[in-house]
C-alpha cells in the first residue's frame, strides 16, 4: 500500500503541476538554472553529482548513485521587476511602427511551481524511476496605461504566457561500481496563449491564428541519455544530452510562430565534473549548451519581417511570404544558442548540509532583436545560488534552495521604425525559493 501512496501522491503532483498557475521562469533563456532542490542550492551544477531522485533531470545516469526515495516539493519564483523602457518619440512616418515612449512593468510577480520523483532500486547494478517538473516558461502581461491607453502594441493588453511540464521516465544501469549509465524517455506538455498582438496582422500569415488570449496546448516527446562515474579518487565525471523534443503544432498561433505554430524544444548537453574536499566538501562545475537555433521560432530574426539591407529586401515586407509570422522561414524571437557555466560548493556543518553556487551564461537576446523580446524579456546572465539539507530523523529530510538571478538589461533599436528614432531597454530580476520534503526508503 506504500508503493500505491506514493504513486497516488506523485499523481497528484503531476496533475496539479499541469493546472498550476502560470510559470514565468525565463531563467537561463526559458530554461531552468536547476530542477531538484539540491541541484539549484548549487546553482544548478550537479551532472556528476546526483543527490535525488530529481537528479535524473540533469542526468539520468546519476540515479544509479541515489537511494530509494521520493522527493516532492515547490518553488516560488518572482521575476520580478520585468519590464520594457522605450525612449524616442514615434516618427509616424508611414509603414513605421512605432511604440509609446516611458517604462512598463509587467504584472504578475508571483508563481507557483511544484515538482515531485520517486527513484526505485530494483537490484545492485539497476534503478527505474519517475520525475515529474516544470521548465521555464515566459510570461508577460503589460496593460495599458496613462501615457499610452493602446497598449503596447497598439491592442490593448499585451503578454505571452508559457507553460511547459515533463514527465521524465528514467533508467540507470551500472557497469561496475563506480560507472553508470542512464536514459529517460520524455513526456512534455505544453501551454501557450499572446494577447495584444493584432497590430502585426499585416505581417502574418494568417491573422486569425496571431492573437487573442486562447490557450493552445500541444504534447511532444524526446529522449535524454547519460553517464556518471567516479574516474579518480574523490574525482566524478557527468555527461548527458536530452534531445530536440518533438512537439505538435501550437494550431491555434499558427499566424504567429514559424512553421505554421512549431514550438519545439531545443536539444543540450552537459558536461559536468565533481571534486571531492576534505572530509565533507565537494566542489562542482558544469558547463551546458542550449540549443536554441534548433528552432526556427525561437531563433529565426525579426529581419525576416523587415528585410535586410538599404534599401530593404527580401522580407515578409517586402512580399516574401515564407518569412511572414507562421511562415516556413518566419520571424522569431531570434535568440542564440547559449553556453552557460555552472559552479558550486557544499559542505557539511552543524549537521546540516550547506550549498552556495554561482552561474554565468551567454545573452541569448541580441540587440537587434529587443522589439519581440518585449514579450520574453529573458535578459538574466547571473545566477547567485545558497542552499542547506537538514536530516529528520533516519530517513527524512528538509531541502531549501533560494537562487538569485541579478538583474540586467539588453538595449537595442526598435526596428520597425526610422533608423536611430527609438531605441527598447528590456530588464528584469528574479528569486526563485524551492523547498521540498524527502522520504528515504
């Protein structure tokens, strides 16, 4: 009957994950620093050091090194300010688009995100298990204001919101003592929905399916695959990739995002090495790479609207319609692949463990392509990370992470007007608090 609570409870973590409240996590580009409690106290590193039974998010490989367990919890992540500053007057030259000049902030300061995994040992060399999370996610929601009653973009209320949701079903399996395998089939579900983007009707290819507040939601799959072992002593190596997931058509946006609605999710890949110090103390460091440019939507530039070049050509302006919103060559987001380094510490201390970490990653948004971005302001490039572990009893624990992402900015032109006429500053900071409670079997 234990076996069948815990599967009931983890149940219930996924379903209220799917219908939780909006995640806003637009950390690492959308991507989360760290998914397990421990992982994020140590500012996501840990490719080579599995702590959980959330661990297989990082590296399915891992688990092999983790006992029978289940862990459950819940983050609340505040990105917060999040905004957009636009200095210069419109032009109001004809085909321009110009914007409200002043500072935005966006609603919404406060999500809610549980998570939940269950690792079971089957024998000495072999573990299967569940894991079940959010990702990230961009959520903006700019109203209307004195300065500028039309909006944003000139249709009222305007934002996008992202919801993604893994079930990551996880095997490892030992070589030998020290060296492990592992591989997770990946279920993701996923939520989207923009409001206010009307205005670029004439740049869609189909202007029914651009805006308007309707949630689409669309299921895809993927694979992640990995190894961990111990290849000095107190030495440990990490490597997994999680491939491109293959998700179906957000159809309800197929006006807004290239390729008729795609929105797949890019592949990466982790490096990751684990140093053992004194008698307590482990030092980690991992370097992963986030393949945005694996998806046209995300990555492909707003110049596929506008044309490139004096005077413009070859874009959706221009009558190129492939390079129109919802085209097969449309213009995203144009964000770059992002390497991102990781760096933690724990230690052992008044019976408690104890985390601090620090990470630095590309900009994935380059200044050429603020406008859209408006929308996913995902600007942060530092992470500072603390985090602490305490025992209950023989065979429960207390975990508690707090991450910090220090504030930062990206100013570029706003390109749908004049040339040097406006200019767009996107900025935001964030906390993200986890805790999560561990039954140890």
């Amino acid at each position: 009957s234990m076996n069948f609570r815990i599967r009931k409870s983890l149940l219930a973590v996924a379903v209220s994950g799917l219908l939780a409240a909006p995640i806003a996590h637009a950390t690492n580009g959308y991507f989360m620093p760290g998914y397990s409690t421990k992982n994020k106290g140590l500012a996501g590193a840990g490719a080579a050091l599995s702590q959980d039974a959330m661990a297989a998010a990082v590296n399915p490989a891992g688990m092999a090194f983790v006992e029978r367990r289940v862990d459950l919890g819940l983050s609340i992540f505040s990105p917060s300010p999040r905004s957009y500053t636009v200095t210069g007057n419109p032009s109001g030259f004809p085909g321009t688009f110009g914007l409200a000049p002043g500072e935005v902030e966006s609603e919404n300061d406060y999500f809610l995100l549980p998570h939940g995994a269950y690792n079971h040992v089957l024998n000495d060399t072999t573990t299967l298990g569940i894991a079940v999370y959010g990702n990230g996610g961009m959520n903006t929601e700019y109203k209307p204001t004195a300065s500028n009653p039309a909006g944003t973009f000139g249709a009222g209320t305007a934002g996008i919101n992202l919801e993604q949701m893994f079930f990551n079903f996880n095997g490892s399996y030992k070589l030998n003592p020290k060296h492990a395998l592992g591989a997770s089939l990946i279920i993701v579900g996923q939520r989207f929905r923009a409001q206010g983007l009307e205005n670029f009707a004439p740049f869609s290819t189909d202007p029914t399916k651009l805006s308007g507040n309707i949630n689409s939601v669309a299921w895809g799959y993927g694979a992640k695959i990995g190894y961990q072992g111990e290849v000095a002593e107190g030495v440990r190596v990490g490597i997994s990739y999680q491939s491109k997931m293959s998700m179906d058509e957000f159809s309800e946006y197929a006006g807004l995002f290239a390729e008729a609605g795609d929105f797949d999710i890019p592949s990466t890949y982790t490096l990751g090495v684990s140093f053992d110090v004194g008698k307590t103390g482990v030092i980690v460091a991992d370097y992963q790479r986030i393949n945005y440019t694996d998806v046209a939507s995300i990555s492909n530039p707003i110049s596929n609207l506008t044309g490139t070049g004096n005077p413009p050509s070859g874009g959706c302006a221009q009558g190129v319609i492939a390079n129109c919103l919802g085209g097969s060559n449309g213009a995203g987001f144009g964000w770059k692949d992002i390497g991102i380094f990781k760096l933690g510490y724990q230690w052992n201390a008044a019976n408690m463990d104890w985390r601090v970490g620090y990470s630095h990653s590309d900009q994935p948004i380059p200044e050429s392509e603020v406008l859209f971005n408006i929308l996913a302001p995902a600007v942060n490039q530092d992470h500072i990370s603390f985090g602490l572990t305490r025992e209950v009893g023989k065979t429960q624990e207390f975990n508690f992470s707090l991450i910090h992402a220090l504030d930062n900015d990206v100013t570029g032109p706003n390109v749908l007007e004049a040339p040097g006429q406006q200019t767009v500053k996107l900025e935001m900071s964030q906390w993200d608090i986890q805790a999560g409670w561990a039954w140890k079997f």
